[in-house]
C-alpha cells in the first residue's frame, strides 16, 4: 500500500486545510496510508478518530516560514519538511506532499533524496489550461533561474515521461519554448536545445506563449525564470478576466439574465484556471515523487496534490525517465 508524507504544518493557514485535505483524500481513496509530519497535539484534534488508524503523526514544532532562506532548512533537522523528506529518504514513505516552502521542498529533495541518474537539475512542472479538453504541461517553472541547453533537453524528456506515465498521454508532443515557431529564432541556449530535441520522439520544434494555451503540444519546455513568468502571468490575466466578467455583468438587467443561462459556462471556466483542481506541480528529476503545492492551498487542492503523489508513486515514472535518457544518449 502506498504511503504518503505530508508536511502538515507548512501551508498559509496552517495545519487545518491541509489535514482537511488529507482525510479528504482518506475518505475517496481506501489505497493509501499516510504520515502527518508536525504538532501532534494540534494534528490529533483535527483529524477523526476513525481516520487515525490510516495515518501515523510524527511530532515535531519546527516549521520552516516563507520568511526563511531554503539554505535553513537544510540546518533545522528537526523541520517539517526536513522529517516529510527523510522518511521518503529512508523508504519509510513512498512520495512526500508538501504546501510550505517551495526553495526548501526543492534544495532538501534534491539534497536528501538525490537525483535521478542522468538528471542535472530537477524541474518543477505545472498543468496550464488550454481551448481543449486537456491541459499542457510547462517545465521548468521555477526551480532554475539560468539553464543550458542540456538542461533543457533533460526536462523535454521528464515532461514527456510524466505525460505518459501519470497523465496517461499517447505518444505526447514536445515543444521548446521561444519567441517564434522557426528553428533560427530564440536565444543561445534555445537554439542549442532545439538540436539536442531533435532526437526526441513527437519534438514538435519551437512553440509560442500562445500555443500553451490552444492545447497545440502535450509539454513546453523553457528555463525556470520565465516559467514563473509565464505561470504568474497566467493567473493575473484568469484574475483579471474573472473580475471583468463580473464587473460587466452588473450594468444591465440583460447580462444578468444572460449570466443565469452561463452560469454553467463560468462555473468550467473556473474550475480549468482554479490550481485546486489540479492540486500541485511535481518536482520532476528526484528519485521519488515530491509534490509541491501552492502556500494558500484548500483542502481541495491538497487532496488534488495527494492523488497526484499516488498516481506517480504507482507508476514507473522515475525508472523510465532514467532508461529514456539513457536510450536517447547513446
């Protein structure tokens, strides 16, 4: 049975909405265990007591704030997120679930539980939603500010690795992201990227911004700096459009009608941009699954990021990111 480690202490607003989540996730999911790393006593009363058999509470006080330096937590042993690491570490976990520190997550995964073999960096992926019925998958988005080529090159082959083991994509197509679709268009390292992609399988060459969004490929590739751009950018314009929506629907009687006969349609429409649904971005390129979720996460979008610790701890996502690479260098 898989087991999940969950930082239940890191998160905006506590250990409440995450332990919410989790027994959420209990309550739909009858295939998994958990460890909830942090106050026992504080945890004990959030969870139901016909739950507690499911989940084992390891105590520790140490929480690592969003005011911390990442290099902290490699010196506070006794963190939250330094215990939800090292169980996975030690095989005592299985994947680990964490809406606290992102800088932390990363630099203790990488650190404490390594690599995988023939990985440099390791990626954080995100779903980005698109006009089709499937959302694309972007990396990096945040991880690495300054890439080169061959990391690049590395993250095309995690991302269409996770596209098929966890989002169950057929035969998934890559893009490199750049400021045009010709092969003579972008910076240095794009077009040393590009000629290292060629021998990846469905490469699609370079895409736009654009093409995100229209469901064009199944996985963009870019650095972590402008990956956070564009992951930041794309929640201001779902804001923005959401409040301009509302605003307008508001001048007339004949809007407000209108807005009943839609409410369906904007009800999809939020469910496409809200990130709960999709629950949290996987660090890709460490050898187990680390899941990390937004700091203001509901129950919803914790739950959303346990099953997306169990789908890619079920999967041989991280042996066949190995083997592909291994086959596409020699």
């Amino acid at each position: 049975m898989i087991k999940i480690a969950i930082d239940a202490m890191g998160g905006d607003f506590g250990p409440e909405p995450i332990v919410d989540g989790l027994v959420a996730a209990l309550r739909s999911n009858t295939n998994f265990t958990a460890i909830a790393v942090g106050k026992k006593d504080e945890l004990l009363n959030l969870i139901p007591s016909n739950f507690l058999s499911r989940v084992e509470i390891l105590d520790t006080h140490d929480v690592i704030s969003m005011t911390d330096s990442a290099t902290d937590a490699l010196k506070r042993k006794d963190s939250t997120i330094y215990k939800a690491i090292e169980l996975v570490k030690n095989k005592e976990a299985d994947a680990v679930v964490s809406a606290g520190h992102s800088g932390a997550s990363m630099s203790l995964a990488t650190l404490r539980i390594g690599r995988i073999k023939g990985i440099s960096r390791p990626a954080i992926a995100t779903l980005m939603p698109t006009s089709e019925n499937q959302n694309t998958l972007v990396l990096d988005v945040g991880a690495n500010v300054d890439c080169d080529a061959k990391n690049l090159y590395e993250f095309a082959v995690m991302g269409q690795v996770y596209a098929q083991d966890v989002l169950k994509r057929d035969e998934p197509i890559v893009g490199l992201l750049s400021n045009g679709e010709e092969k003579s268009k972008g910076n240095e390292v794009t077009k040393e990227a590009y000629k290292l992609m060629r021998n990846i399988p469905n490469f699609a060459g370079n895409v736009e911004g654009s093409d995100i969004f229209k469901g064009n490929v199944d996985v963009v590739v870019c650095d972590g700096f402008i990956g956070n751009i564009l992951l930041k950018t794309a929640e201001g314009v779902a804001d923005t459009i959401g409040a301009i929506i509302k605003k307008n629907l508001k001048r007339s009687l004949i809007s407000i009608a209108g807005a009943v006969l839609m409410r369906k349609v904007f009800k999809n429409l939020k469910v496409r941009v809200d990130y709960a649904e999709y629950g949290g971005a996987p660090l890709l390129g460490v050898k187990a699954p680390v899941i990390i979720a937004h700091g203001k996460s509901n129950a919803k979008a914790v739950k959303n990021a346990i099953f997306q610790a169990i789908t890619a701890a079920s999967s041989n996502l991280n042996y066949n990111i190995e083997d592909r690479i291994n086959k596409y260098n020699q």
